[in-house]
C-alpha cells in the first residue's frame, strides 16, 4: 500500500472553461474522484450524470448552489459542512464574499461509499479511512506508522483504507471513508 502525502498548494490547477474557477485533482480511482475546487465566481457547474456528489468547505466564506429548476439552494458557508446531491442538478455555483476553495468527492450515484465526512477534535476518526484532508489548525497524525504533521491543504490518501492516530488535534479536518 501506498500512503501519499499532498500539498495542496503543489497540486496542479486546470482552469474550468467557463473561467470561473480551477480543478486540482488529487486521486481518481474506479469508483470514486477527489478533487479541490477553487471558485471565483458565479458559473455553471459541470454535469456529472450518474454520480453522486459531496463538497466540504476548506477556504472562504462558503458557496451556495443554486437550481436551474427552482429547487431550494444548498448551502455550503460553514467549515466542516458537507452538503450532498447528485451530479445530474443543473446548478449554477456562487462563492459568498470572495473566492472559496471546496473539496469535492465523486462516486457512482448507485453505490455506497466512499463519504466525505467532517473531522473536529470531538468527532476523530475511528474507522479506516481512504483519505485525511486538514482544513484547519495542526494535525499531529499517525498512519502506516508514519508520523505526519499536516497543516491546512496538507492530504493524506491511500488505494486501501489505513488507519489514522490522532495525537493532536486542529479544529477541523475531512475524512474520505
């Protein structure tokens, strides 16, 4: 197995065609995509018939997606959030005060798992894990007895689940599990 440590800032940026934000993609396995975001205004997202979508919150003041349908807006504004739909929603994105960063995971819409899921000093991690993303405060972590001090935008991924040790706590993180 092979743990990988990523520095967002390291990552590649692709510019979107419509000029209103980037993708770095961080893993694309068979079953699941995992990729940042950046927003830097109002544009159309990208279908993704078939897919099931999950966005967290890693930089800015949130995004808010909004329905070509009229459906009701989802809201993405707090660290640690997640929201969840399916990557069919024709949805216009609109970063809140300035330019936000998100964390986005894909899968097969007819498949259980992997879950974006929000890590807080009060919620740590207990089972595997196929990914440990920092998105606030220090991480002082172990994993396939490596010691790893992450700070915001630092990523652990893996093929496998591994087990993760937290010996410190920031204030918030996001698992892939």
């Amino acid at each position: 197995m092979t743990l990988r440590h990523i520095r967002l800032h390291t990552v590649p940026a692709s510019p979107w065609k419509n000029g209103a934000g980037t993708t770095r993609l961080l893993t694309e396995q068979p079953e699941w995509r995992l990729s940042v975001a950046s927003i830097t205004r109002p544009a159309p997202f990208s279908s993704f018939a078939g897919l099931f979508r999950q966005m967290g919150l890693l930089t800015g003041s949130g995004v808010r997606l909004l329905s070509v349908s009229g459906a009701p807006p989802l809201l993405l504004d707090q660290p640690g959030g997640v929201i969840r739909f399916s990557g069919d929603l024709p949805l216009t994105g609109a970063p809140l005060n300035g330019p936000v960063d998100v964390l986005n995971l894909m899968r097969p819409a007819n498949r259980t798992g992997p879950d974006l899921t929000a890590i807080t000093p009060e919620n740590l991690p207990s089972d595997a894990l196929l990914g440990f993303i920092a998105a606030e405060g220090h991480w002082d972590v172990i994993a396939e007895e490596q010691h790893y001090t992450l700070a915001p935008g630092d990523i652990l991924l893996s093929e496998v689940p591994f087990k993760l040790t937290v010996l410190k706590a920031g204030q918030i993180a996001y698992a892939v599990t």
